[in-house]
C-alpha cells in the first residue's frame, strides 16, 4: 500500500512529474522523501495507540479548514468519508471550521515586555450539536487544535490537562501536537510551492533547461 | 484517573526574546532511558537525544519524531546550491517571532548572528518585531516572504516570489526560504504547547 500512496505534497501543490517545481524539489530528496514520511507516520502509522485514524483525520481535516487550505481539507475529508459512518463525522467537523474561520498568530504572551504584542481574538469551543456528533475525546482535540493553529503562545498546562482529563494520555497528546504542528508546516509548504509553480519558472530552472 | 500535566516551577521565567542560551522545560513527563526500546533509539536519530527533556517527550511517538528529524536537519544542514545557512535561520527566527517561540527565536537567532555575524540586526528582529528594516533588502524580503507564510491562513502567493526574485534569489533558494519558515511552524507549535522557556543559566 505505502509504495502507492502519491507523494502528498505533490498532489495537494498540483506539481506534476517533470515540472520546475519537481526538479527543484529533487534537489532535496531528503526533505521530499521525509516530508512524506512524516505524513505516514502520522496517518498510516505502524501503532494506533491512543490515536485512531479517525480521529487523525478528523484532526487534519479540521486544522487544513482552518487554514483554509480547500485542497489539503478535501483530502483529509475524503479520508474520513471513505471508512464507515464517515460522512456524518466529516460534515460534523465541516461545520465547526466554519465556526472557528479567523486569521491568526494572535495570543497573549506570558508577562511583560512583550504584552505591548497581545493581540486578542477567537477563544475556539465546539458547538453543542458538535459535541455530540463528535464526542468528548475529539471535541477536546478539535479545541486544542484551534489554540495551536491560532494562538500557539497561549498554549499551557492547564490546555493539556483538558485533553488530559478528556482521555487523552501522555503519548496521544504527543501523536496529536505533532498532528496538528505538521498540518502547520505541509500546508505552508504546499502553499508556498503552489505560488511559485503559478509565478513560472525563474532564474534556475530555465538556466538548466535551456 | 486521568494523568497530571507538570506545571514547572521557575524563578524568572524568560519574557522577552533573546539571543541568550535559555532552556526548555517540559509539561508532560518524558520518557526516560530505561524505558527506550530499539524503536525508541531509532526515532531519536542522533543517541545525545536522549539528554533533550524536548526530544525525550517527543520520542513517545518514535515515528513521527525520525522522519520530523530527517526533514528538519536536510531543511537547515543541506545547503547544497541553495541559500546560505544564515537566510534559512533568519526565516525560522522569523516566523518564531511571529508566533511567539521565544525559546525557538532564541536559538535560531543565534544561529542567524553566528553565519550572517550580524548580531545586531538579529537582535532588532527580536526586539522590535518582524516590520523592522534590518539593514539589506534580501533579509528583509526574507523576513516578509517567511512572515507572510506564517500568516494563517496564508498570506504567501505570487508576489513573494517576485520580491525574492528581485533579491536574486533563484527558485532553489526561494524554496529554502518557504521551507525553512514552513518547519518553524511546526516546531513552534510543538515547543510552545508542550513545555515553557526557562531561564538562562547564571553567568
């Protein structure tokens, strides 16, 4: 299964085989090969653990939304559509990314000096119809992630002993941070590589073409 | 019974960004040598890991944590007919700064003055944020490009690419640039929501 699953930046960037920007991602096969690594461990892992892929998906899903990243929030959702009773799960977490849509880094920071950069914004809660169709575990994540993605310097102990208390163990929140913190650095990388496949090829590529 | 997060207690809790070599404490306890297996060690990558409260909390999920290693070091050491060491750290110094990883700034700040030996323009960053001119129109457009990736949603598209191109980036290095900030958004998410800056060591 693995040797077929596509390369998932790749695909999510639109960057076909031969293009400028697969020759310059080539020149890092390092990064490109690890980079999907990092996707399977995270949605094709070897362990479950505390973690089932659903609630991976759930997690991607919702956190690509929030970004508004419409290709990576497909993908996760069609993840989540394909296993059984998937449909409802997925429209569940449709409808609290659009309840979570703001723009961000925002947060307060821990003291003075830096409290001239507070900046304030959306505190994240899962709707009373989402908590139910979603359960206590998941709605407890789907919170956490929206402090991750929108304000990472409010994160604390008491954010973790939430999930903790919710039934997330030590090591699942660890599966979870890394969920979400990769979701952060994929979707900027599409996002970046996207905009320079559209801007053309520039100095490099059409050196080495010509 | 549910698990207990670990609120640490510190003296002088770091509450500015720095260049200085602060620490790192974690919230949620670590695992310890004696509980690695093989796949533990394998996920560690390099074994002085092992002396890392960071990587030893990260290590719970051994996985995730070799292939986010192996990205990490290829995205930062591989410098082969790409940006300068120094351009990739300010890019990770700036999107730190923009999310609000003190201690993840204070270590690629240093590095950012150690290749570039520009301190004190590393240090404006720090202290005045990403908007301040640092003296050279290829840093600052760095700065913008990695600023504007960090942004969420996005704010990074075609016009990015162009500044960086008038810097005389080509498309390798511009790469480096959106990888480099790219990989600080998910260390700064880890390094903020798993554990707290701790203070420099006293002189």
């Amino acid at each position: 299964m693995t040797a077929s699953t596509p390369d998932v930046i790749d695909l999510l960037a639109g960057i076909g085989a031969g293009s400028f920007v697969d020759r310059i991602r080539a020149e890092r096969p390092e990064t490109r090969l690890n980079a999907q690594k990092s996707y399977l461990a995270l949605f094709e892992p070897i362990q479950e653990g505390g973690i089932l892929r659903m609630e991976r998906l759930a997690v991607a899903a919702f956190v690509a939304g929030l970004h508004d990243a419409s290709a990576a929030a497909e993908f996760y959702s069609a993840g989540i559509i394909e296993t059984m009773g998937g449909a409802s799960l997925a429209a569940a977490v449709r409808a609290e990314v659009e309840k979570g849509r703001t723009h961000g880094p925002y947060g307060k920071y821990p003291a003075a000096p830096l409290s001239v950069g507070d900046k304030s914004g959306l505190v994240f809660e899962v709707s009373d119809f989402g908590r139910v169709a979603l359960g206590g575990k998941l709605s407890a994540a789907l919170e956490h992630s929206h402090l991750l993605v929108f304000r990472p310097r409010e994160a604390s102990p008491a954010a973790l002993q939430k999930l903790l208390d919710a039934g997330w163990s030590t090591t699942a929140i660890v599966t979870l941070s890394q969920i979400v913190s990769f979701l952060a650095f994929q979707i900027r990388v599409v996002t970046g590589l996207a905009a320079l496949s559209k801007a053309g090829a520039g100095t490099l590529a059409s050196a080495a073409a010509e | 019974m549910s698990e207990i997060a670990i609120h640490p207690k510190l003296e002088r809790r770091p509450s500015a960004f720095t260049q200085a070599e602060i620490g790192w404490a974690p919230w949620l306890a670590p695992l310890v040598e004696e509980d690695l297996t093989g796949r533990h060690w394998a996920g560690l990558v390099d074994p002085s890991r092992a002396k890392s409260a960071y990587f030893m909390l990260l290590v719970r999920d051994p996985e995730i944590l070799e292939a986010r290693t192996k990205t990490d070091k290829d995205i930062f050491h591989n410098t082969a007919a790409g940006l300068p060491r120094a351009d990739r750290e300010l890019s990770a110094t700036a999107a730190s700064r923009v999310n609000g990883c003190i201690f993840c700034a204070s270590v690629h700040s240093r590095f950012a003055s150690h290749y570039s030996k520009r301190t004190s323009d590393v240090q404006r960053l720090l202290d005045e944020g990403t908007d301040t001119d640092l003296g050279s129109r290829r840093w600052n457009a760095i700065v913008e490009a990695s600023v504007a990736l960090t942004a969420t949603p996005s704010a990074f598209n075609e016009g990015e690419i162009a500044r960086l191109r008038s810097e005389g980036l080509n498309d390798l290095e511009i790469s480096d640039v959106i990888h480099g900030a790219a990989f600080f958004n998910w260390a700064n998410r880890l390094m903020l929501s798993l554990g707290e800056p701790t203070p420099a060591a006293e002189a």
